[in-house]
C-alpha cells in the first residue's frame, strides 16, 4: 500500500528530489552537563521561571520554543545530569541557543 501511495504521490506531484527540496533543514546540537540529583527539580524549576513569557513546554523536560527552533533539557534518569538538545535552522543557531541555556542551567546551579 505504501509504495502505491508514493507512486501516486511522484505521478502528481513530481520526482521525490524535487519533494524533499522543499523540505526545510534544521541542524541539531546535543550535549551533557552535570547537575547533582537532589538539585534536579529546583533547577528545572528554575529554568521555567527564568523562561516565563516564552513558549514552555514541560511534558519531558522543560522545552523552549524560539523562532526557527526549540531547547529541551531533560533530566537523565540514569545519570546526575541534564542533556541538552537544541534544533534551529543553523549550526551556528543552535549552538548558540544551547549554550545560551547552559549559562542559565549553570547561574541556577549556583544559587
């Protein structure tokens, strides 16, 4: 049923390379930082302060949504850290936005 559904698909619309052009790109930056387990909560908590205003997201994490993009910040469960995804249209953006969020993570953890 697929591959009848892409043949009709590339039969109206054209090869599949001109489909997956109009496709945006985004680029994805993930790292780790260390936060001590009992200290999780309250800086999550933190974090959702310090990003009140901007479009927040907590189901998982805490996500920050920006023009072109979003932060995630997670807990790991296994491990005492956050991990720190950020996805935005460049390289350059999305670096920028997870360390912008990892200076924030970094002033709470010294409060």
């Amino acid at each position: 049923m697929t591959v009848a559904k892409l043949l009709e698909i590339i039969a109206s619309e054209g090869p599949l390379s001109d489909l997956a052009d109009g496709i945006p790109q985004y680029c994805q930056d993930k790292r780790k930082m260390a936060c001590p387990e009992a200290r999780k909560e309250s800086v999550l908590s933190g974090l959702v302060e310090h990003y009140r205003g901007e479009r927040v997201d907590t189901t998982d994490g805490v996500k920050i949504w920006f023009e072109g993009g979003w932060t995630l910040v997670r807990p790991s469960g296994t491990e005492p850290l956050f991990r720190i995804y950020t996805e935005a249209r460049s390289e350059s953006d999305a670096e920028k936005r997870s360390c912008d969020c990892q200076a924030v993570l970094e002033s709470l953890l010294e409060d």
